[in-house]
C-alpha cells in the first residue's frame, strides 16, 4: 500500500521498519517539529524523523495541523491509507477522510482500556497485569474508533514505562503489518468498543509524581516504577525536594506509624509507613541539590534513626 506515516518519537520507528520489511511504500513522514532538548536546549529532531531521512524518504513538520495544510500537501501523494503511531497531535475530520481506507492508529493499550495520552505509564501505575497494543481505524473521538485487531503482552514485575515501551512499539509493529494485511483482503471485521469499559490514560503532569503516603506501598511501588523516568516520584522532607529511585513492597505488615515515617531497617534502606499497615522499603533517593545516594547514606546525613517524609 501507499502510506502517508505520521509519527514522531522512538515507539514510531519499529511500525516504519515494520511498513519497510513488509513491502509498503511509506511516501511521506509526518513529525512533530524539532524541539530543544538536553543540555544547552539545542533543537533535536524526533526519532521518526530520523530514520526517514535516512531512508530518504520526504518529512514534513508542520506546526498546526488542523488548518487544511496538511490535507492539501498529502492529497497530492496519493495514499491509500494514513497511519498513525505517538504522533501527538489530534487529527481533523479532513485527514480522517483523505485516504481510502481512512487513517489506522497504533495505539499502546488494549482499548477501550486507557484512551489517551499515556496508556503505558498509567497501565504500569495502576497495577495492571497484562497489556498490549490495538491497531483501531480512527474518527473524531479521543481513541473511540473501531478495533481492527488486538495483541496482548505481560506486564512485568519490574517493568517501568521505558523498559516496557520498546516491547510495546515491537509489538505494534508486527500488528500493524497483520492488520494492513487484513484490510487488503477484506478479512477483518471491525469490532467498536464498549464506552462502559473506557479508561482514560491522561497526560501526565509534574504533580502526579508526588507522593501520598496514604496510598498502600503497592499502589506507590506501581506509580514510582510506572513514571519512571518522568514524572519521576517525589515528596519533601524539611521542605527540600526527595526523589524516591528505588523501592519495592516491604512485605509484612507495619501497623503503629504515621503514613510518611521513615525508619532505618540496618543493611537494607529505609522503611516508609504507607495507608492500609503497608510499607514501602526504598533503597535509593536523591535530596534536592544532591547526587543520587543510598536511602542509608540519606538517613546518616540527617544524623537520626528516623525522618518524617512528606512534612
């Protein structure tokens, strides 16, 4: 087929490779512009980008994309269908519409579970098992479309949102393959999705990384690794900025403390009371102005057996 690809960080790349592998014709990218990053805030063009000039393949980068722009240069190219994956912009009805066979979406959960922004991160944080990827044929709503076809994949214990993307991004690729397969030959059945069964995976802010420490230390243990690397988990101790880095469930039972109390636990890290009688072992931290340090080396610089988080 003839595809317009619009997409922009790493988890597009294994869909494009995918595209390449399979015979498709990828006639145009479409990314995000260059955004400044990293020390010195130089402009660095998104990964996508990367790999289609590599290829030799034409990028555009337009700022807007729901000002009949983008319609009107990629309607000229001929695509027989658009696909889509993290490409980070919402897409009008007149792109929607440009292509045959309409606009297909890689998207990193198993709708109707976790519409939106960050699926993965969210999946992580709030303790799911299993998740997967869904190729959907798009409209107008927020990932609402119908569900062209599903591949699942574990969860795993000590995954966080970075180890789990790739995973996810390889698996989208297979599946998109698979699906466009389908579509040529008519094979696939549309299902729509059940609105009752709906989550939404919204964009993540600073804030969500704080922690509440009335949470149990399973629900906090999912959070630190699901926005890792950003948010990030945090909370303040004497009014400077912590940065939880490592943690896991303690797993007895730790009744009698105030949720937020730190306690030294000799050899290991320290042990923070958490909602329900749980707690939470956290055995690297990083104290406002400071290198990242053991949660032991963070309590002796405080000179104590104790400190209250969160205060």
């Amino acid at each position: 087929m003839r595809i317009a690809f619009l997409g922009t960080p790493e988890f597009a790349v294994p869909s494009l490779v995918a595209l390449s592998r399979g015979g498709h014709e990828v006639v145009t990218v479409v990314a995000q512009p260059d955004r400044p990053a990293g020390r010195g805030q130089p402009l660095k063009e998104p990964a996508a980008k990367s790999w289609a000039r590599a290829k030799g393949i034409p990028v555009l980068q337009p700022e807007k994309v729901r000002d009949g722009k983008l319609a009107a240069e990629l309607s000229p190219l001929g695509p027989e269908v658009l696909v889509v994956a993290a490409y980070g912009r919402i897409l009008g009805k007149d792109l929607l519409s440009l292509a045959p066979r309409g606009a297909v979406n890689v998207h990193a959960s198993l709708l109707p579970r976790w519409r939106g922004a960050a699926p993965i991160q969210w999946a992580i944080a709030s303790g799911d098992q299993e998740t997967g990827v869904t190729i959907m044929q798009m409209d107008e709503g927020l990932d609402t479309g119908l569900v062209l076809l599903q591949r699942t994949l574990p969860i795993l214990p000590d995954d966080t949102a970075d180890s789990l993307a790739p995973r996810l991004a390889a698996l989208g690729g297979e599946a998109l393959l698979e699906a466009l397969d389908g579509l040529a030959r008519e094979s696939i059945v549309p299902v729509a999705q059940d609105p009752e069964e709906a989550t939404v995976a919204r964009i993540l802010e600073k804030e969500d990384g704080r922690v509440d420490f009335t949470r149990t230390a399973s629900e906090l243990a999912a959070r630190l690794r699901g926005f890792s690397p950003w948010p990030g988990t945090f909370t303040t101790v004497s009014g400077r900025l912590l940065k939880l880095l490592a943690a896991a469930v303690d797993p007895q039972l730790r009744a009698g403390e105030e949720p937020g109390t730190a306690v030294r636990v000799p050899g290991k890290g320290m042990r923070v009371f958490c909602g329900g009688g749980s707690a939470l072992l956290v055995t690297r931290v990083q104290l406002e102005g400071k290198a990242p340090q053991d949660a032991l080396a963070f309590l002796n610089g405080l000179r104590g057996e104790r400190a209250a988080l969160g205060r």
